[in-house]
C-alpha cells in the first residue's frame, strides 16, 4: 500500500474531526480514517484512470472576499465562510421550500417533511447576504421542490432585480410538465436554466430511484422548456446497479434533445440526507469510473482523455468535457486542452468567476436562437464557415460534467476547503454544500435545520 497524503476527516458516528489518509491498494484509492472512540473506516474515492496523481492540478487558494465567521473549532465547524476556507462563491444554493411531490428512497435534502418554507422577507435577506459576501454569484433555487411555491416567479424576479444575473432552478419537473402556463411564467419572471433530475431513459430506474414511473414526465418538461426558450441541464444521480448502464443513454438522449437541452451534469449518488444505510464500496461509483463508463457506453465518441479536472474547485471534486453537435449527428469534444476545460487552474479566485460566467452563458438557451425544429431544418451538411461554425457552436454545445459530491464516510476537509457551491443558511450563512449536508450514521446534521 502506498500513502498519497494525510488529510482529515470527520468520524461517521460522533461526527468529531478525526485525522485520515490515502491509501493506494492498487489502482483503488481509500480514505481510511480512525476514531479513538468508534473505530476505523475505509471508504474507495477513486477507482482506475485517470491515474489519481495524475488529476491533480495546483491552484493558489484565495480566502473569500467577506468571511461571516471566525476560526475557533476549525473546519467544518465554523463555515459561514470562516478565513480557513480556500475558494470564492461560484454558485449558491437557496432552500426556498422543504416540500416535495415525490417521495425519493434516496434525498440529500430529507424532504417531503413538515412545511418549513421562508417568507419573501426571509429571501430578500438571504440575496443581500450573498451580494454582500462578494456577489452576484449564479443562484440555484432548489428545495425539497421549488416549484411547489406558487410564488416561484416572485421569487426570481426578485433575485433578478437586486442585480443577479444567472438563476436556475432545481426541479424534478412534474409541475413544470404537467401544469398549463407555469413554464410561461417562470420565462417571463426571468428562469435562466431548468436543473432536472433525470435519472435514466427507462422508467423502471425512475421507479427504483424516485418511486414512481417519470420518463414521460421529463420527456414533457423538456418540450414546455424548449417551447419558451429556457435551457434544461439534465442531472442523473448516478446509482451502481441501478442506472450505471444508461450512462450512454442518458448523453444520446441530450443530444436529440439539443439544442433545449445544453448539458448533462452527472452526480453520483452520495450517503446524506435519507438514505438506505451505510454504504458498502459496491454502492459507490467514482469519477474515473464514471468517465470510463461515457467511453465505453458512447463508443468512443466521448473520450476519458475529453474531460479535465476543474480550475476552481479541488481536482478531486469534479470533471469537465465540452462537445459540438456538428450537422451530421456527430459530438466533437472542442475547448481547452490545459487545465480545466472552463477556467483557469492557477488563481482560485478566478477559477470561481470564470466557472461562474461559463455556466451562465452554456446551461442557458442561447439568446436569440431560433425554436429547435427551425434550427434543425436549416443545418447545413458541413460547417464551411467561420459565421456557420461560431452559431453551431453557441446553439449545440453540450456541455457534460460531474460532481462528486462528500458524505460522512468519504468526506476529505482538504476537498471541503475548495468548495465553491454554497447554500445559504437560515440564520444568513453561506455554508459548503457538503457540509450543510452532511449526516452522521444516525441522522444528526452539522448545519441543515
């Protein structure tokens, strides 16, 4: 076995901060960390290629622009952001609603429970919170499920007046796809950019992911998106056993789907929230794996060698590949072959704003485009010019990504420290999105009420 570096981490049961390392056994990477109380814990991080050294990319860290909080426990216990964190804001998370209309096995945000919704006044102080510690960021309304606030469009209107640009919205669609005129209001409110769960292309993987057939229901919020012109990126939380064999699926799918749909954001599936138990390493599968399995279900059309680490975030926390719908079907891989592929590895602080700006312009329907079947019909069969070239390129860039979200067992606060999603406290902090999530083996939670 062989060490790549000592970290720390937080014990599982007691959720006291515990010191963990690397461990090499082969091609697998481990975490493996002992409480004095409750024992050792191993948890695999990375399995295969890319070689684990070989993805890590140094980048100056930078302290936030305002810090809530002073470091008096240290990490995780004094976010809000304290001086020991690494990483400006590049998105954040508001929890407008804990209310849902599904009833998932598995949920990072336990929701469905008791109604616990902020008033507008509320929201208003959480937007000024964040334009006060550095923004505008891009904004994500998420939940339970947002749209079940009937004063969704307010909501974004708002955000959209106080001087944020960006504002998407994280949905499992029924509301969007079953309801006359709602996708017509969020447009006109402002929506930039529908973020839809969307687990697989078979409806017995919704039926085992969500508890309920959905496919049709996806198919219908992507027509209604597409009708009133909002970007769609759709996020599959990727399940071992489950979906894991309609990773390809899923990225032919999009590219039918082009130009409504501008990207596929992966996620593989992580131990927080409400969930079946602790994890076996056969539940788990890790970024390597999952650029492996787009190889190999796309028949080579989309590379292991097209994605690279992010410029902003820690290495370890995602990956990122730009592809080109060219007019005979085809996906291209274009962008940066340095670094990452959307920002700058060497300055923390602007790998933040320019992964901010590159998805507010990608994950966004293109500004003026023309309605999908019109752009379709006038493709021409080569591209032969640079005018031709520049308009396919901003109407069908598919942009796929993944982001290996931290649980108790796996969590590395080196990685924590790097994070650039933020979820905005009830109390006005700006708190990691791992650690706001994070659940001990019995339910108790740092940060989420």
């Amino acid at each position: 076995m062989n060490c790549y570096g000592f970290t720390e981490s937080l014990c599982p049961e007691c959720l006291k901060r515990i010191k963990a390392e690397r461990v090499a056994e082969g091609a697998d990477i481990y975490l493996i960390k002992t409480c004095p109380d409750h024992g050792t814990f191993r948890s695999v991080i990375w399995r295969g290629r890319p070689d684990y050294q070989s993805w890590k990319k140094e980048k100056l860290p930078s302290q936030p622009p305002a810090c809530a909080r002073e470091i008096e426990k240290g990490c995780p216990f004094d976010c809000g952001l304290c001086p020991d964190h690494r990483q400006h804001t590049c998105c954040v998370v508001l929890e407008v609603t804990n209310r849902c209309n599904l009833s998932c096995p598995v949920c990072f945000a336990s929701a469905g429970a008791a109604l616990d919704e902020p008033d507008l006044s509320a929201i208003k102080e959480w937007y000024q919170t964040v334009m006060t510690s550095g923004g505008p960021f891009n904004i994500q309304l998420s939940g339970g499920e947002p749209s079940l606030r009937d004063d969704l469009p307010e909501i974004i209107r708002m955000g959209h007046a106080m001087g944020f640009d960006f504002i998407q919205m994280n949905t499992n669609g029924v509301r969007l796809a079953t309801e006359d005129g709602y996708v017509k209001a969020l447009k006109k409110a402002g929506l930039n950019c529908v973020f839809l769960q969307f687990d697989g292309t078979k409806d017995d993987i919704y039926q085992r992911i969500r508890g309920a057939e959905l496919l049709a229901i996806k198919q219908q919020a992507i027509a209604r998106c597409r009708e009133h012109q909002i970007g769609v990126v759709l996020v599959p939380t990727i399940v071992p056993g489950l979906n894991d064999s309609d990773i390809g699926g899923i990225i032919r799918y999009a590219a039918k789907q082009m130009p409504a749909v501008r990207g596929v954001h992966f996620q593989p599936v992580s131990y927080f929230g409400r969930y079946p138990g602790q994890p076996s390493d056969s539940e788990r599968i890790t970024l390597p794996e999952l650029m492996v399995a787009i190889e190999q279900q796309t028949g080579g059309v989309m590379r292991v060698s097209d994605f690279y680490p992010p410029g902003g975030e820690n290495s370890y926390c995602s990956f990122h590949g730009n592809f080109i719908l060219m007019p005979d079907g085809s996906l291209k891989s274009w962008g940066e072959k340095k670094g990452g592929s959307c920002c700058s590895p060497q300055y923390a602080a602007e790998g933040a704003k320019k992964s901010r700006s590159f998805v507010a312009k990608r994950w966004a329907a293109p500004q003026g485009r023309k309605q999908a079947e019109q752009a379709q019909s006038c493709c021409l069969s080569v591209t032969d010019s640079m005018d031709e070239f520049l308009q396919r390129l901003e109407e069908y860039s598919l942009a796929v990504s993944a982001m290996a979200f931290q649980d108790v067992w796996n969590l590395d606060l080196e990685r924590l420290r790097d994070c650039y999603i933020h979820v905005v406290h009830p109390d006005n902090r700006l708190i990691p999105f791992c650690a706001y999530n994070l659940t001990s083996s019995d339910g108790i939670t740092l940060y989420r009420p």
